[in-house]
C-alpha cells in the first residue's frame, strides 16, 4: 500500500473528537482541512446527537424542576434519587458540549493580524465601567 505524504500547509490543526478512547484520553483526527472525511462526518453526526440530547435533557430538567418562567409544566415536586440522578446526567451533557465548543472553537481560522489580547482588555475596560 502507497502512503501519500501531505505538505505541510495542507494539514490543518487536529480535531478533538466529540469521544474519548477507553483510557478516557481525547481522541484527535488529523486531516487536509477539508472535514469531508468519512471520519469527520461520523463526528459530525455525533456532535449533533450530543448536542439534541443536551437540548432533551434540558427539556427534562425544566419539566422535573416545574421551571415556573419557562415551558416546564412539572410541580417542582422532584425526590431526592432523581434530583442526583439529573445532575449527573447535566454533568454528563455539559462535559459534552462543552468538548463540542472547544473542539469547534479551535477550528475557526483568526484574521491576519488577529490577537487575543485587545479583547481581553476590552472585556476589562468595559466590566470595569
């Protein structure tokens, strides 16, 4: 089998993956930056469940919680077992999303000349005010 190299400036920054390996360490696919791979699809699809899933959960939550402002039509009356149960399961959906927005959020290409700091200091200006 013939590997084709790829230049180097044809390789894009690698992608954390929306799971983990069975050690729990993050999985990473390194591409031509296209994201037309089969595997990069799959990742896609998988970041769109997890993401459906946190919105359901969410749904769940405002239900079991009777979130009186919001759509929830629960009566707030929720036991112990299940208040612990849906926490976890939060946590389980924010560490998700959370993967999801980082793993895009490294993908966006910054502007020549783009830096980071002149934001942070305008984040500051302006809470200082």
């Amino acid at each position: 089998m013939i590997y084709q190299s790829h230049d180097a400036a044809t390789v894009s920054r690698p992608r954390l993956l929306p799971w983990s390996n069975l050690g729990g360490n993050p999985c990473y696919l390194v591409g031509d930056g296209s994201g037309n791979s089969h595997l990069s699809r799959v990742a896609d699809t998988v970041e769109s469940v997890q993401l459906d899933m946190a919105e359901e959960l969410l749904d769940h939550a405002a239900d079991l919680l009777g979130d009186v402002e919001g759509e929830g039509e629960g009566e707030g009356w929720a036991t112990a077992h299940q208040l612990r149960f849906l926490a976890a399961r939060l946590a389980e959906a924010l560490h998700d999303v959370h993967r999801i927005a980082r793993s895009r959020g490294a993908r966006l290409s910054v502007p020549d000349g783009g830096d980071d700091e002149p934001a942070d200091a305008e984040l500051q200006t302006s809470a200082g005010q």
